[in-house]
C-alpha cells in the first residue's frame, strides 16, 4: 500500500480492528485473523507470517482449553474435570476471545510494517507532537530491544557464559540480559533526552513539511473503510454478536456483519497483491 498516504494506511488497520475490539463475533474474529494472516505474507513474506500465525493459534488454543476450566456455563457438557462441566460453549468463548486477541496482534504487527515511526511521527505531529514523539519512539524501540537482547544473548552464549540448561542456569541468563537491556535502554532514552533538549524541543511551535498529502483516491479508500467500520459495528451492536450461553447460536445479522468485515479486510489484501504482483512480474526497461 505503498501508494497510498500513511493515513490511509493507517485507516485500514484501524478499521479491521475497531471491529475486532467491539463484536463478540466468532465469524468476524476468524474472518480478521486469516485476513491479517494475508495481509502479513504479502508485506513482509511467508516467514513472518508463519511466526505471527503459529503464535496466535497458540492463544487461541491455551484460551479455548483455559476458559471452560473456570467458567461452566453452557449447556453441552463434552466431559467432567474435578466433577465439574467442561462445556462445548465455554470452550469457543474461549476461541473467540484468542481469535481476538490473535487477530488484533497480527493487525498490530501489519501497522508495523504499513506505517514507520516517521509516518507515524507525521499523521500525528499536527494535533499532538507529544503523542506523536511517544507513539513513534515507542514503534521503534521495541524492535531494537528484540534485536539489542539476541546479540547479548549470542555475545554471552560466544564467550562461553551461562551455558548450563539447568533451570537456575537458564534463570541467571534470563536475568543477566535482562539488566544489560535495561541498562542500555536507560543510557539511549538520557541520549535522546540532551539530544531532543538540545534542538529545542518542545520550546517553540513545530513546523510540518508533510510531500504525502492526501489525494483523492486517498479520500474514497478512507470514507470506504469508515464506511465499512461504521456498518460493521452497528450490525454487530442491531444483532450481530454470537451468543455463547446457553447454547452457541449465530445473531441476526451475524453474517450479514462477517460479510461486511470481510469485504473490508479484502480491500488492503487487494491492494497489496497487486502491488506484489507488480514488483514480482514487471521487469526494468533499459
């Protein structure tokens, strides 16, 4: 989507989740996982997605086993833990809850890779500098931590530290990357503070030079997705949320709302195939 402003970008993340955080949808939480699941494989390639994918279908099996042991409610009792009901119904509220949750980290990683730090920085500069420092610092300095503890990891492992597997041993590494990270976070958040101090920042009104101004299709993909989103929700808010107890049974306009969702999902999966294709198919002419 490389074609289009950030903010457009932005809104077609927010608008899957919004409809993701909101419905209590086991449709809709499917359809938003899958989608953000193809949406990941054609920006950033299979590898990542097969990582994000394998770690949501994580969640949504510990949540799908977890929640039956401590909610009974539901009338299709599959077995007995400890005499008491292990039902069919508890067992998908605990799938649509990790299908949630699973669908909103796998959109949040899609951001990641729609929108950087300086886009970021830029769509929010104008209202809030402050939020828009945070947000974008925050973007960043997840992925160096990540990257900062491997090395440290591999530094330690190299010069022959903590290479027993013994619990306390795996404990005194965990523990010993955990400090070093920690301590070079704090001496690169004091550099960022003389430097940004240094600059000025915060002390005069900021100025923007923004080259991505919105375009007019731009303006037709945004009011679409607000569109969508806005359907979508009242949909799911008319009787379009799944009823769990007592018994699993589809809302009135449940498909209606999941079909909705979908058409929004499919619209930056349209988007980045092609632009896939383009870069895979069209050569360079001399």
């Amino acid at each position: 989507m490389r074609g289009f402003a950030p903010l457009s970008r932005l809104a077609a993340v927010i608008g899957a989740l919004m409809v993701i955080m909101f419905s209590r949808s086991l449709s809709a939480a499917c359809a938003g996982f899958i989608a953000g699941l193809i949406c990941l494989l054609l920006n950033e390639g299979g590898r990542r997605a097969i990582k994000a994918g394998a770690a949501g279908l994580a969640v949504c099996a510990a949540t799908a086993i977890i929640d039956p042991l401590f909610s009974h409610r539901g009338m299709t009792i599959l077995l007995f833990v400890n005499d008491r009901p292990y039902t069919l119904e508890s067992m998908l509220y605990g799938l649509e809850l990790g299908l949630s949750l699973s669908g909103a980290g796998v959109w949040l990683t899609v951001l990641r890779g729609l929108v950087n730090e300086r886009e970021m920085l830029g769509i929010f500069g104008r209202f809030s500098p402050k939020l828009a420092m945070t947000i974008s610092m925050t973007l960043g300095f997840i992925p160096r931590l990540i990257r900062k503890s491997r090395r440290i990891r591999e530094a330690q492992r190299g010069a022959g530290l903590f290479s027993g597997d013994s619990p306390s041993g795996r404990l005194e590494e965990v523990s010993a990357v955990f400090t070093a990270c920690m301590a070079w976070s704090a001496e690169a958040a004091a550099g960022a503070a003389q430097s940004m101090n240094a600059r000025g920042f915060g002390t005069h009104r900021v100025t923007f030079s923004d080259r991505r101004t919105l375009r007019l299709k731009d303006y037709l993909f945004i009011s679409i997705v607000l569109l969508l989103t806005i359907s979508g929700l009242v949909l799911s808010a008319l009787g379009g949320a799944t009823e769990f107890f007592p018994r699993v049974s589809f809302g009135r306009y449940e498909m209606a709302m999941a079909a909705v969702y979908m058409a929004e999902c499919i619209l930056p999966i349209i988007i980045l195939a092609k632009e896939r294709l383009r870069w895979t198919l069209c050569t360079a002419r001399g």
